[in-house]
C-alpha cells in the first residue's frame, strides 16, 4: 500500500482552512462591546481586513427613517448617502432584492474602476442593513470565494447585533422592574412627608418643616433619576416607535402647560411663534420626551425674570424647532459635548443646579431615531438655543 503524503493530500483544503482561520480572527473581536456604534466600526473594520478592501460602509435600513450610515472606512459619509451615488443605489438595490452584488461580475467585460462586495444584514427575514466593500482593480478583482466569504461575515455579524440587542432588552427589563420596585416605598415616603409639612398629622415646629424639606427634595430628585434612567436604558435597546402624523403646536402647547405654573413661580416669560406648521412624522412618547427634557433644560439655567421663545418653521421637508433662552449660556469649551452621556457643563452655576447629565443625551438620540437633527447655538452669559428638526409627514401618511 502506497504511504500517504499528508502535506499532498491537505495542500488543495489550504486555501479553505486559510479563510475559515479569517472569518474566525474577524468576527472574534465583534463581541467585545454592546454599543451598537462601536459594534459597527468593529464590523467595518474587520469586514475590510478580512477581504482585503479599500473602503467601505454600512448602511442602515429603518422601515421609519431614511437610509443612514452606520460606519464608514476611508470614505466620506455625506458622499456615501448621495442618493445618485452608485454605491447607495447599490446598497438600496440589495436592502430592497436580499440579493448580495459581486460587480463587475466576473463574466462581465465591461470595464470598472473599481471592484464591488455588497452583502445584506438579514435577521427574521427583515433586511435591516448592508455591508459595502470595495477596491481598485489593481488590487485584483473579487472573485466568487470572496464573496461567500464576506456573505459568511456579514451573517456572523447579524448573530453578534441581536445577541447585543437581546442583552440590552434583558437589562431593560430588568431595570424596569426595579424601578418600579424602588418607585412605590419612595412615593410613599414623599408622600407621608408632604402630609406632616402640611400639618395633617399635627403640628410642627420650624427644624421639622426644614427636616421635611429635605427629606421631600431629595425623594422628588431620585424618582427624577429613576425616571430618566428607565429613559437611558429604554433608548440604550432602541425603542419601538408608533409613528404617526402629529400636531406639533398641540404638543408644544400642551407640554407648555404642563410647566408653566413652575416657570410663572420663577417669573419667567415664554412665548410660542409657530408659523402655519404642518404636521410632523413623530412617536408620541418620544416627541413628548424631547419637549420634556429641552424646555425643562431652558427652564432650569434661565435666571428669575428670563425669557424663554419656542419657534418652529417649515425648512425643505423638516420642521425646524428652536427652544432660545436669556439663561447662562454655554462656553465654547464645553459645546462640543453637551450632548454626550452624563456630561455636565464647568459653569459653576450648572453645578449647582440638580441634574445628572442625560436630558440632552436621551433628546438627541430620539430626535435621530425621528429622522432628525439637532443642535445648539450658544454664547456664555448671553442665553442658548437649543434646535432640532422633524420630517414633515407625507400627504398619505396623514391619513
């Protein structure tokens, strides 16, 4: 019997056993952080290393929202959503057909200066995203094998973004329940207060009301943290949304409402300047939470006597919404981050105030998750203007 040469017999399995060690070291790395941000650079990257390309991009599909870009590798994300670029109508061809792109394919003759990978990111049967790659020719065109092995990536990939979106709805849950569990002793405890400073229960002198005080403030701001932590989790998941066709200068007026008896006590004045608004594609909780949370940030660093303006025009297709104010301003040092999580501002004065630094952050992630944008304008001492914009709501979306 003739020996067998084992180096003979694996050398024709050695380019296989070459990409699976690949596919393996790419998507090693994936698991390694829940933020969905990071998790797509992560996948960005290591999509580029693993076949070799030049550039690339992940595109998002949201059944609510316009395409958007997840993550970018040597190319400029404005040019990548240019909706006459080939490679979004590439990208909008397979998020629409499920089918990958190999381009130029390799029976075509025609010449291309650069060879195509487009693969989608498919779970439950919804197309929720697609990974771009390409390179110069020079580089060598990709072939049939490549693609499979992208298509591979890309399905790993899908297993990593729900296993992280499984564990955040995990911690959702679970924060949920304990909020509601920490919620009802400590309204209790508010509430027992508040009867014993009314004198309900009998009378009581000047360090008891004082004692009380404290006791019903500082009971008032952890159920306000409990609130916006519950608020930060449940976007963290990323929030089912009823978009609908909504009045905004209803909204605006009754969130208003809501707190105008606190601005009235401050002395302070606000006015309304809605200009024949159209109605906006919205959620209900999410618009009435970015009203919430941005008037009541207006509110809090505007001085006794301060002015507060809301405005709202129409701009191209979005409603552009601004909040201006007389308050303490922001300096430019502190702009760039007023939006991030548990971030706070220097100012003495801001330091002072309560507040843990999630208003703006959760504001910000709802305006995106609507479609929109938002921003500041601000001057230190001078007052601040926090806008944002909505899409108007199309004339079939309006029922």
């Amino acid at each position: 019997m003739e020996p067998i040469d084992a180096d003979k017999e694996i050398l024709p399995f050695a380019p296989t056993y070459a990409r699976l060690a690949a596919l393996y070291e790419a998507t090693r790395t994936l698991h390694a952080s829940l933020d969905l941000a990071e998790m797509l650079n992560r996948v960005m990257e290591a999509a580029v290393r693993l076949v070799g390309a030049e550039r690339g991009f992940i595109m998002l599909h949201e059944r609510w929202r316009e395409p958007r870009v997840g993550a970018v590798h040597n190319l400029n994300p404005g040019i990548v959503t240019k909706k006459e670029e080939l490679s979004f109508v590439l990208a909008r061809q397979v998020q629409e057909t499920g089918q990958s792109i190999l381009k130029p394919d390799p029976s075509d003759d025609s010449p291309a200066p650069r060879t195509i990978m487009i693969a989608p990111l498919r779970a439950q049967d919804e197309i929720f995203g697609t990974v771009y790659v390409d390179r110069d020719l020079h580089g060598g065109q990709f072939t049939a094998d490549d693609l499979a092995l992208f298509e591979a990536f890309t399905d790993q990939a899908v297993i990593v973004f729900y296993n992280a979106k499984t564990q955040k709805q995990i911690m959702y849950q679970f924060m949920a329940s304990i909020s509601s569990e920490l919620r009802t002793p400590l309204t209790a405890v508010k509430g027992y207060a508040d009867l014993l400073q009314l004198g309900k229960i009998g009378p009581i002198n000047d360090e008891q009301t004082r004692c009380l005080n404290i006791i019903s403030q500082s009971v008032y701001r952890t159920l306000l943290l409990l609130s916006d932590i519950i608020d930060l989790t449940r976007i963290e998941v990323r929030p089912y949304l009823e978009l609908a066709s909504i009045d905004l200068a209803t909204y605006l007026e009754e969130v208003l409402t809501n707190f105008r008896p606190r601005i009235e006590a401050k002395g302070q004045i606000v006015t309304l300047s809605l200009l024949n608004l159209p109605p906006v594609r919205a959620d209900n909780w999410s618009l009435t939470k970015i009203l919430t949370k941005l008037i009541d940030n207006a509110y809090k660093y505007t001085p006794a006597q301060g002015t507060i303006v809301v405005s709202a025009e129409v701009r191209n297709s979005f409603v552009y919404i601004a909040l201006s104010d007389t308050g303490i301003g922001i300096n430019s040092e502190d702009q760039p981050y007023i939006f991030e999580k548990f971030y706070r501002a220097r100012n003495k004065i801001v330091q002072e105030q309560e507040g843990d630094g999630i208003g703006l952050y959760i504001a910000k992630r709802l305006v995106e998750y609507l479609g929109g944008e938002i921003g500041l304008e601000s001057e230190e001492g001078k007052g601040s203007t926090f806008w944002f914009t909505l899409p108007i709501a199309t004339t079939d979306q309006r029922g």
